[in-house]
C-alpha cells in the first residue's frame, strides 16, 4: 500500500505537487462520477424495463381477475316423473321445468316480456344443462332438486360489483326490475360466486359466462404436438448434418444463411404458405390443428436448427477426436457422443422455439384456426382454435364478459409460457456440464 | 493383421505366411541427412514423399522416413514444425480438417492406408491415438475403456468386455488406483490419470500402433515419469509414435528420433546419434537449445 500511496504522490513534471494532486483528485472524481452514471443508466433501464412489465401484468390480473370467478343462481327444479320418459330422458320438455321454477320466485310477474327478462339473469343454456345433468343422472326423474345454474353475463357483471347501479338505467346493460329481482335473489340466499371452473373445461361459446378455453388449450396442444413431431427429428438432422457431415462451400454457407433468414420471416408469410400449400393445394382440412402444426413447425425449424448447431458446436473437439480415435464412425461420433452432450441444448432451443410457436396468432388465422367452434377437438383433424386466437376472438367479442374472460385467457396463455421457459431452464442447469 | 491382409489381397499384394511384411528403408542416397540404421530391424509403418496441404499453405514437405515395429520414435522440433500434422496423418486424423489435403504414401504393413480400399475406422482401430490434452469421454471410467470394445464388437459378453478393461486399466497401473470407483465419472480423476485413461481405451481395441501427441505436455513431472514409465511398458507390445516438445524425453524413451523443422524432415535415425552426433547444423542447434 506505501508503495502505492508513494506513487500517487510523485507529481507530473514540470507542475507544482500541489497542482499535479489536485489535477489528479479532479480526474479521479469524474471517473467516478462517470462510473457512478453509468451503472444508473443500466440500473434505469432495468426499472423501466421491470416496470413496464410489472404493468401489464398488474393490469391484466386487475382486468382479468373476475373472469376466474363465476355468479350462480341456485333454483330448486320440480322433475316430474309423468313429464319425463325414462327411456329417452333427452326428449322432454326441461325448458318449461326450469322456466317454472324460475319465475316460481317471482309470481307477481306476468307479462311474457317481463318474464323473458326474468329468463335473461340465468344463462341461456340452462334448459341444456338441466337436459344433460338429468340424462347422466336419471336417477333424479320423479324429485324436486336444488340446482345451481351459471348465472347470465350481465347478473355475473352485477354481482362482482363491474355494473354501477346508481347510474341512470339507460345507460347500463340491466334494467332496474333486472336489478330488484336479483336483490330479491340474494335476500333468499340462492347466488354465490365460485371459482369459474367452466373457463378451463368449456369449449367457446357465445354467451361470455359459459365460454371456456379447454376447446383453445387442446388445439394449441395438438398443433404444438404436431409441430414437435415435424420439427424436432428434422431440426436435429439438419444441424448434425450442417455441423459434422457437410462440406463447407459456397452452398452450405447459402443453406446457413437462408436458415438465419427463415427464422426472421414474419410469421404471417408462413400463415400465407400454409393455406396456399396445405390448404389450398394438398387440400389439407381448414381450421385444423394438423395444419397449424406444420405451418408453426415450419417456423419453428430455424430456431431449432440455429440453437442444435450452436450445442452441437459447443461439444469440445477433443471429445470428436477421442472417439474417432478409437475407430468410431462418423455416424457413431454423432449417435454416442456429439448428440447425448448438445441434446441439453437442443432440447432448451427446441422449448424455447416451440413457446414461441404457442404464442403465435398470424399465421394460425390465416389457415383458419380463428373459427367459432364450440366444441373441443377430438383428434388432428377437427376444427379446433388455438389460445392466441382465442384470444383474438374474445377480444373482438362486444359481450362485456368477454373484456374480463380475454385477460384471463392472457394470463392463462403467460402461464403456459412461463412454464415452458422454465422447464428449459430447469434442463439446461440440470444437464449442464463441463470439462 | 488379418484386416491389412484382406485390403492387399484386393490390391494384389502377397504377404509373407507370417503376415509380417519388411519393408526396408530406402537407400540412405535417398535421403541425405539420413543416420543409416546399423542394426537390422522390422519396419512398421513408412511415409514416402508425403506432403501435406492445409488449404493453399503446405505444411508438410516431402517426408518420407521408416518406423520400426515395436520400439518408440519420437518426432521432436520446434513449434509449427509439422510434427503433429505428420503424426494425425499416420492415422488420417487429418481426414477429419476441413480444407486439409495430402499427396504421397503411408504404407502399414505394405499397404497405403490411403488407398481407397482401405476403411478408415479399422484403419484407426489398428493405429490407435493419445492426445496432448486428455480427453477422457464424459462417462465412467468403465465405459471409457469399454467404448472401443463395444462399437467394435471385440467383446462377445460382459464378461469378456469386464476383463478387456480390467486387462487395460491394469497394464496402465490404473487399476489399483480406480479399482472401487470404476463407475465414477473418468472427468473426475486427477490429470495424469486421465491421461493414462486415454492410453488404456486407446489399447482397449488392440491396435498395433499407438500414436501420441505431446501426451505429457499437460501433464507435472511425477505424472510424465508414470506415463514414461507406461511407454517403455507397451513398447514390447505397441509400436509407439511419440511427438514431443520435451528432448529429455525423447531421450529418455525412444530408440530412434526424428527432427522435424519447417515442415520438412531433417534428420532421423538412432536416438543416441541423433542427440550425440547429428549430422545437420539446424539439428546440432536445436538440441543444443540454440533455438526452438
């Protein structure tokens, strides 16, 4: 340290030591204060960064949140069992079953408009939802049951406080006798709020407080698998043959070239190629997961291409030596040693390419998959959507229970997300390794 | 043997009945700065006229020289010499360079390994390699020394494949030492006996030749004195190829020497004449530490 002191001390020639210290302790304090700036200009970023981000996410939760919770009207439903054919429970009349017991509470209302404004608090589907509650359970024919029925979007929006009563009746979705029915409702204890477990296990529909992503879920979920499928083999062959077969010349290096390119084509030229080629062409099946798989493998290649190289190109040489050395194959470099290092890799590139490939609407509306389909899909090759463009769909939809139910669908879709990112970098810690 | 003899018959070549073929060094008149070898011994594998080519720049000028069967040369000079690149291309590791090309002849036993008939994996079997870093495969001690075995099919049972590494890991004196960890990651051991690692999957696959790179350049002086040791061992079985940057090694363990410089061959023949009397002024100074 005196060594060091001394050396500070020592003045430039020529210039007085007072001078020359005080010269020197000017440019030690703009250094730091240069330094100092500079870690606040990375510290600023990353805040605004995070705060961006902490806002959408805030914002989607705040306009999201209602949609995980569901109002439901209980009503006690008379099942006649001279009114309902045991053998062919499905033919009876369960609209006048339910339509009785709900304006049962109310017999001062006579008039039939009134009474259909009655019927507009409960969803539509009720009579639908008695008719396959009693077919799966005929035990219930001949009995009286208390049954909850999913509330009509504008009682949900009530109920959750999103409607402002005191405003003028003109100017909000439910008329004021709409409002003292439900008051009357609630006096007789027959609504409650519950997790809405309709929005994962529902296909789509057009009344917000029966609509539900599982028809969106399983449609990314098999687009996703056949984008897998096509891309993963494919991908692992083209970058071990890239990495470890392939001259290198003037047509490799145009192949490389045009792999980076492809990955940086936007996605709504693949949409563009797929319903020209698949569609329009082959005459593959519109709306059909089978084609958004390959138009988001197509997509996806690149990536897994680009990051199965780079693991591939990470795997030390010396371990390509050592195997050669002892008279493996190419071949045998690749299966024993080369791919069982990079697969780490590939695998993290592979679930990186294939979230990105979640997240992706253009092309997927192109070929079809923003159709109205109620029904979840049963294979490849049904008409199924996928979460983003549910999600499109939703937010399009006027219905005020959409609003909140698209935010939920974000979060859930973020969700599935987060998840796969973090599945790739749990795998790239867990197989890690060094030599 | 019976690979080499398979590819001459195809060629049209006889082979003595014991499969041992001599191919006698050319005349000294050939080779100028040639030692002439006073003593009459086998000849394993010769070079003849081999350049070699990395892209446009050659690296490796013309050198032709003999290596006797059983007994360890060494390749010494300074760096850049072309030492390593004639090494990798006795077993055509260079194959595996991109942009790399070579003209001339290696003849193993007779036949020129880079004759198209030739299968370059058998060919690497036979001529096995030691690399100036240890590399041991990130696996177990076990599946290193039992890789070679495995893909060559040399072992018919657990059993067998059991003893060939057991056999090899003792003949490198690692045995002792690894005995009750066989299944821990080879990455795990200590540098020397890494390298030793290497030396017993590179005789796992029986190969008649064993070339190796600078195998102790990483290694501190007990570990070299132990891998030394292990050369002298293996040389009453192995033809050794060593390429050295260390002279006192060479010394001490081969019989004949190399000198290499520039890319062309200087010198060769006895170890003792090479380092007590050598013919060439470039060789005379090297050793004598005036440059390299």
């Amino acid at each position: 340290m005196s060594s060091l002191d001394q050396s500070l001390k020592v003045s430039g020639p020529g210039a007085a030591p007072d001078d020359a210290a005080a010269q020197r302790d000017r440019r030690s304090r703009r250094r730091k204060t240069a330094n100092l700036r500079f870690k606040l200009y990375g510290l600023a970023a990353i805040v605004f960064a995070v705060g961006m981000l902490a806002t959408l996410v805030v914002s989607l939760i705040m306009t999201g949140y209602p949609a995980f919770t569901q109002t439901m009207v209980r009503l006690d439903i008379e099942l006649p069992a001279s009114e309902i054919d045991a053998a062919a429970p499905s033919d009876a009349n369960y609209g006048k079953f339910f339509r009785d017991a709900l304006y049962g509470l109310f017999p001062e209302v006579k008039s039939p408009p009134q009474r259909r404004n009655i019927a507009r608090l409960v969803t539509q589907d009720a009579e639908y939802m008695l008719r396959d509650t009693v077919v799966a359970y005929p035990s219930m024919i001949g009995k009286t049951h208390s049954i909850e029925f999913t509330a009509s979007d504008i009682l949900n929006q009530l109920h959750i406080g999103a409607i402002d009563r005191e405003l003028p009746s003109d100017r909000r979705s439910i008329s004021d006798a709409q409002i003292a029915w439900y008051d009357k409702l609630v006096a007789q204890g027959r609504i409650r709020a519950v997790f809405n477990t309709a929005l994962f296990t529902e296909a789509d529909s057009r009344h917000p407080e029966i609509a539900g992503l599982w028809g969106a879920i399983t449609g990314s979920f098999y687009a996703l698998m056949v984008c897998f499928i096509l891309s993963f083999p494919m991908g692992i062959a083209a970058a071990v043959y890239l990495e470890e077969f392939a001259p290198k010349n003037r047509w490799t290096d145009l192949i490389e070239i045009n792999i980076n390119n492809l990955a940086a084509v936007p996605s709504i030229v693949f949409g563009l190629l797929g319903l020209a080629v698949f569609l329009n062409f082959f005459g593959l099946p519109r709306s059909a997961p089978l084609v958004g798989g390959m138009v988001l493998a197509l997509m996806t290649l690149p990536t897994i291409i680009i990051a199965g190289r780079a693991a591939i190109k990470a795997v030390p040489p010396s371990i390509r030596d050592a195997a050669l050395g002892v008279g493996a194959s190419a071949q045998q470099v690749a299966w024993h040693h080369t791919l069982p290092l990079a697969m780490p890799g590939i695998l993290t590139g592979t679930i990186i390419g294939l979230a990105q490939a979640l997240g992706e609407t253009a092309p997927l509306l192109l070929i079809g998959m923003n159709a109205f389909i109620t029904q979840q899909p049963g294979g490849i090759l049904e008409p199924a959507t996928a979460l983003p463009t549910q999600i499109y769909i939703w937010a399009d939809s006027p219905e005020r229970g959409f609003v909140s139910r698209t935010s939920a669908a974000i979060l859930v879709l973020l969700g599935f997300l987060v998840l796969m990112n973090g599945v790739a970098v749990w795998m790239r810690k867990r197989f890690e390794r060094r030599w | 043997m019976t690979f080499l003899e398979g590819q001459a018959e195809r060629q049209g070549i006889a082979i003595g009945a014991s499969g041992d073929t001599r191919v006698r060094s050319a005349s000294p008149a050939a080779h100028p700065a040639t030692v002439a070898t006073s003593e009459e011994t086998p000849i394993k594998m010769t070079a003849r006229k081999l350049s070699v080519f990395y892209g446009e720049k050659q690296a490796l000028f013309d050198v032709s020289l003999d290596i006797p069967d059983r007994q360890i040369m060494a390749f010494i000079g300074p760096s850049g010499c072309g030492k390593s690149t004639f090494l990798r291309s006795l077993n055509r590791m260079n194959d595996t360079i991109a942009g790399c090309t070579m003209t001339g002849e290696v003849m193993v036993d007779g036949i020129n390994i880079y004759d198209r008939v030739v299968d370059v994996v058998e060919l690497r079997r036979r001529i096995g390699m030691v690399f100036q870093k240890p590399n041991p495969f990130p696996k177990s001690i076990y599946d290193n020394v039992a890789y070679g075995p495995r893909i060559h099919g040399l072992a018919s049972s657990k059993e067998e494949l059991d003893e060939i590494v057991q056999t090899c890991l003792a003949r490198t004196g690692l045995l002792d030492e690894v005995s009750t960890r066989l299944h821990e990651p080879g990455t795990s051991l200590s540098g020397g006996q890494q390298q030793r690692l290497c030396i017993a999957r590179a005789i796992a696959v029986s190969p008649d030749i064993i070339l190796m790179d600078e195998p102790c350049s990483a290694l501190d002086p007990i570990a070299t004195a132990r891998v030394e040791e292990l050369m002298q061992e293996l040389q009453k079985n192995y033809t050794i190829v060593i390429v050295t940057h260390n002279m006192q090694q060479a010394a001490r363990v081969s019989q004949r020497t190399a000198f290499f410089h520039l890319g062309t061959l200087v010198e060769w023949g006895m170890t003792e004449q090479i380092f007590t009397s050598p013919v060439d002024d470039r060789t005379q100074g090297y050793i004598t530490g005036r440059y390299g």
